[in-house]
C-alpha cells in the first residue's frame, strides 16, 4: 500500500474546543490510545494563551507559534505552525479583516464567527487533521469526550482550489 503524498492529503479537519492545555492534552493521550494518528495538529488561540506553554508535535520537536496580525484586533491571535497557520497567514496576505473573515474563505459565515467568537474568549480551538473516514471517527468519540460543546470536520479548501 502506497502513502499519499502531502499534496494528495486532502485538508480536513476535526475541530474541538478547549478551555486549558490539560484538557488538550488529556484529549491528545486519549486521540492516540484510540489509535489515531496525529498528522497536523493546529492549536488557535489569543497569543496571550500561548504564553508559558511548550507545544510539542508528534515528533517531539517544539513547534512555533505564529502571530495572526488581524488588522482592529484589542488581542493578538496566534496559531501554531501548520496548515491552518500557513493557510490563515495567506488569507491575511490576501486582506482578510479579521479571523472570522479569513476562515469564512472556508466555511460557512456561522462557523466562521464561532470560532473567532471562542478564541476572543479566550478558548483553545484545536485543528486535528483527518485523512480518512477512520481517523475522522476516532477523532469525533477523542474530541467529543474531551472538549467544550460540539465537534465538526471542516475542509480547508475551496472546490477547485488543491
């Protein structure tokens, strides 16, 4: 059997949110007893959030965390590094106003606005990418057993975009 290459990896992910790292990493400890594999894991939150705090991917190297310079933010959003980050960086680039503008490049006006409405307060959103219907169910029981309210499975691409 034959790996996907990066570029064939479709960019979906589970969504959850969290209120504390030790939630996260409870959810994490329990992600991989079930079996799932931890391809890209995006943390987003206010920088504030990230103070103090050593994110470490499935390698064990420490991953960079990545300002969100929304143009009229009172707080400084940030992401870990990853797809998402580097997916939002180019949404900023491109001249969204806000997180929830650039996320709505993806989804759904709604969904867009409840992220941005959870990290302003002061919420973790965790992006943990899924590459196929296994890991897409494993994700949902993890994160629907650990985290704050619902869990969704967002694509970070637009038809005909790749």
């Amino acid at each position: 059997m034959r790996c996907p290459l990066p570029e064939e990896i479709p960019l979906r992910f589970a969504v959850g949110t969290f209120e504390t790292w030790a939630q996260l990493r409870e959810a994490l400890r329990d992600g991989r007893l079930r079996g799932l594999v931890m391809h890209s894991l995006n943390c987003l939150a206010l920088e504030r959030t990230f103070a103090g705090t050593h994110i470490l991917a499935p390698d064990g190297e420490r991953v960079a965390v990545h300002p969100l310079p929304f143009p009229g933010n009172v707080e400084l959003i940030a992401c870990t590094s990853g797809v998402l980050a580097d997916r939002l960086v180019q949404r900023l680039r491109a001249g969204a106003s806000s997180l929830g503008d650039a996320l709505c490049h993806w989804l759904i006006p709604r969904h867009a606005a409840g992220f941005e409405d959870a990290v302003r307060g002061g919420k973790i959103l965790f992006w943990m990418q899924v590459v196929d219907s296994d890991d897409e169910r494993r994700a949902y029981q993890c994160l629907l057993t650990h985290s704050l309210g619902s869990v969704g499975v967002h694509d970070l691409f637009v038809p005909g975009e790749k």
